[in-house]
C-alpha cells in the first residue's frame, strides 16, 4: 500500500507556493463548451491526476496550461506567473509529454535526446551529459544507440517522456502517456512516473484508465464535460459515495452463531450468510479486519479465506454522473 492509498500528503511544506494554478479557466470551439470554468492548483513534488473519458476535456486544459492554446477566459499562474500563448521564458519551466510520439525514427534514442535538448539551448557536451542521465532515468541506456523505429511502443513512450525531462522543469505534464502499450510496458512507464515527483517536481497527469490515477496520484481531479466536478484524495473522493467495504469471508462451522457477534460491532453496517459463509459492509476493512476474524474464530468459525473490496474512483465517477467511466 502506498503513500496515496493510506492518504498521506506527499505535497511540499516549503511555503514555495503551487507550481501551478489554474483559476476558472474556459474554452470554447464554435457550438462546444470544451473547457468550463476549470480550477485547481499543483503544489511542488506532488502528482496531480485529471481523470475523465475521452472528450471531457483533459488534452484541451493542459494544452491551455503549457501554453500551446490561448483560453477563453480565466487564469493559468505557473510559478507565481501568468502563463499565454506568448509567454515564451515561463514555458521553460514546463515539460509537455503529448499523447503523439514526438521523436525522429531514423535517429537513435540518444540522437533524439540530444537533438531536443539543443533545441533548449545546451551545448554540445552538456545536451550529451542531460541525454544519457535522462536514458538512465526512463531505463533505456542499454537501447541508446538503437534507431527509435526499431524500439516497441511502451520504450517510444518512454523516450517521449524522456524528451520532456530534459529541461529539468518544474511541472512535467503527461498526457495520456500509456495509451496504446502492453501491460508490461505500461507497467515501466508508471514505475517512471512515480520516481519523478519524489525529486520535488510537480506531475500533471491526464488519464482515463482509474486505476491509474489511484496508483499514481496524491490527488485527483473528475472533469466531464468540460467541468471539474470533484476534487481531492482518493480517500475524500470516496467519501463522496458513501460507500463501504464488503468483506466476504469463506467460511466453515458456526455461521449463524458468527453473524450475531459480528452484527454487534460498531462498524459492521451488515453481516449476511453467503454462498461463501459470510458477506460484511464494514468501514475500513483493511484496519479492522484482525478483529473481524477473532470475533469469527471466537464464535466457532473457520476461515478458509478473506476477500476485501474497496469502493473506487470508477464508484465514484458512477455516483457523480450516472455513468461509467469509459462510457
């Protein structure tokens, strides 16, 4: 269980600020509201997700943030600054990761990184010496010498990350970077993702895949249709269902007689017989599962296993507006 499961605040306690601010920000295409009035703020070494299906406006509130498409209305502050399409000096303390693979195929992985980071105005030697420490961080230094034509999909990403790194930047904004890879090598690309705010880095994370944002982020936020409809910690946004914990124990010997013992704990909501032997709504399973099963074995009970599920962000997208998620 991680840092994020447990709700714990990984954010910075410098007194530095956010890195970024988004306040009220809106955009319109012809008969489209695609962006309405979206706010929330990204502190130092924190990960922040937007989650949302395809269309809700995700691709078009960070391009608005890095600068690449002017807004309607409201507010971007990156580092205490305010950021537009002609802010050309505050772009360099962003690294934007497209959804589009943004890297040359006839040329090496070390060939591409170096090439982008001139683009940033290093020399020579300094954009090599930036190239193989961002090989080294993405996990592609044995590949470096290879053309990227020759790579897999999930090690393109890779790269692709990669290039928004080399700047160093303040707030790294990931759009959708797994879309299209394997298991194994979206799997790699989280693993990434989650060393890179450890360093101080603020993380903009776009994404429709749940458990994506719950793995990764500190906190996220539901946009649909443009709007950002809930905010906050996986534990505050599950809060908002209501929802409890059902805990469904396999069990053997006096079932009834459990049921009883167990109906007079606090947070027991319910106790029921299953096929399996005993079906629970409890609040916090996990933390009160030891003595879930000593009040089972105190009654004569035998448990053969345990299974705990947990309400997720998928519940809480269903309860917010009547749908699933990749509807």
């Amino acid at each position: 269980m991680n840092a994020h499961d447990q709700g714990q605040d990984t954010r910075s306690t410098n007194g530095d600020g956010p890195v970024l601010e988004c306040r009220g920000v809106r955009r319109r295409f012809g008969e489209i509201q695609a962006v309405d009035g979206v706010s929330f703020q990204v502190e130092p070494g924190e990960t922040y997700g937007l989650l949302g299906p395809n269309g809700a406006g995700k691709t078009t509130t960070i391009s608005m943030i890095a600068g690449l498409l002017a807004s309607d209305g409201g507010e971007v502050i990156v580092g205490g600054q305010s950021m537009t399409t002609r802010t050309i000096k505050l772009k360099e303390r962003i690294g934007y990761v497209p959804q589009d693979l943004a890297i040359y195929p006839d040329l090496s992985g070390l060939e591409n990184l170096v090439f982008f980071a001139r683009l940033y105005g290093m020399s020579s030697s300094d954009a090599k010496k930036r190239a193989n420490e961002v090989l080294e961080t993405i996990g592609l230094s044995d590949r470096a010498r290879d053309q990227t034509k020759k790579y897999s999909g999930g090690m393109k990403r890779r790269l692709n990350i990669g290039i928004g790194l080399l700047n160093r930047p303040k707030l790294l904004i990931l759009d959708e970077p797994t879309v299209g890879v394997d298991p194994q090598s979206r799997n790699a690309i989280l693993e990434s993702v989650e060393q890179l705010s450890t360093a101080g880095m603020a993380v903009l994370y776009t994404t429709h895949y749940m458990e994506e944002a719950e793995r990764l982020c500190d906190r996220v936020g539901i946009i649909d249709h443009g709007k950002l409809i809930a905010e906050g910690t996986r534990h505050e946004l599950i809060g908002l269902v209501g929802e409890r914990d059902r805990v469904t124990l396999s069990a053997m010997g006096e079932v009834s007689k459990a049921l009883q013992a167990l109906r007079t704990l606090p947070w027991v909501h319910s106790a029921d017989a299953s096929a399996e032997g005993v079906e629970l709504m409890v609040d916090d399973a996990r933390t009160r599962l030891p003595a879930i099963l000593q009040e089972a074995a105190g009654a004569g009970v035998a448990i053969k296993s345990v299974e705990v599920a947990e309400p997720d962000l998928e519940a809480v997208f269903l309860h917010l507006t009547g749908r699933a998620l990749r509807d």
